[in-house]
C-alpha cells in the first residue's frame, strides 16, 4: 500500500486554501487565477505522465484525463448549457450560491393566487380580484453567508468551483487509474 509523502499532503492543503481563498473572495482576478493554475497542474500532470517512472504513469495520466475531461465538459463552448446545468457540481454551485444571495423578489415566478371575492367567482371569473404576488425569497443563510461572502459574483464563484472540481475529477482519476494498473498486474 503506498503511502502519502509529506509533500503530497503540503500540496494537497495549499491548494485547497488557496481554493478556498478564491470561493470566499470570488472575483473574476481569483477565477482567471485558478483556471490559469488548474491549467497549469493539469499540463504537469501530462509531462509527468509522459517522463515519469513506470510505475506513476497511469496515476498521472487518469489525473490529466478525467480533469481536462470535466474541464472541457464545463467550460467549453460546443457543449450545450443545457447540459452543463444538469451536472451534480453545478446545481450544488448553484445551491451554494442561492442560499448566500437569493433571487430578488419577482425573479423566478410561481407566485401565489389572492383571491378576493370568493373561490366560484374566481373559478368563473366574474367579479374576481386575483392578484399575483411574488413568494417572499428566503433570508440568506447565515452559514453558507459567512462561509462564502464571495459567491454574490455567481459567475467567477461558478468558475472557481468548477476549476477545484476539475482537480478533484483528476485526483479520482489517478486513484481510478492507479486500482486497474494494479488489477491488470496481477
């Protein structure tokens, strides 16, 4: 069983603080930043798979894949949005940034019905006083608020989220990689 280096650990932690870092203060200086780093871990990670030992290849190259996989999958143009909406990081972004900034009042619809002379007259519409008011939205909540003040800017926010769960995918990747070169060995 292989062990983690202390050096592996140190790297893990600097980049989840300064991932962190750039969610909690999310402009579009930290989402460049961190898309240009991503970039820049995931194209190591191909040199590394090209010149490293044989036996750290396949972790680096599961790493390079699934993360320029998910990268593409979220940031390119030629797939649709409608697809990109649908992944479980987005709705959880988008959840994250919904319960630190809710939508103004009179964004989203699904307003309730005030009746005013009665249920048959509504129902007929004769002499009805229906009006639609928008629902209240809920307060922000406290937690996700002091936990990421920065995800107001749901753009940059959204992309530095994406670009951490691009190093993730990668990381899953490499383990994924590293359990079927050991199960083709044996």
């Amino acid at each position: 069983m292989k062990r983690f280096t202390i050096r592996t650990l140190m790297a893990f932690i600097v980049i989840t603080a300064v991932g962190l870092a750039g969610l909690r203060n999310a402009s579009t200086l930290w989402a460049g930043t961190l898309l240009l780093a991503t970039l820049g871990l995931l194209l190591t990670s191909v040199l590394r798979a090209i010149y490293s030992a044989a036996s750290s290849r396949a972790g680096w190259l599961g790493f390079s894949l699934f993360g320029f996989a998910y990268l593409a999958l979220v940031l390119s143009p030629i797939v649709p949005e409608r697809l990109t909406r649908v992944l479980p990081t987005s709705q959880m972004l988008n959840y994250v940034y919904l319960q630190v900034s809710p939508p103004p009042i009179g964004v989203g619809g699904g307003g309730m019905m005030i009746i005013g002379t009665g249920m048959a007259n509504a129902m007929s519409g004769y002499g009805s006083t229906a009006v639609t008011t928008p629902p209240s939205p809920s307060p922000p909540s406290v937690f996700w608020k002091s936990l990421f003040p920065g995800a107001v800017n749901q753009a940059s926010f959204s992309d530095i989220g994406h670009c951490l769960f691009a190093l993730l995918a990668g990381l899953l990747g490499a383990v994924l990689a590293r359990r079927l070169e050991k199960s083709t060995e044996a």
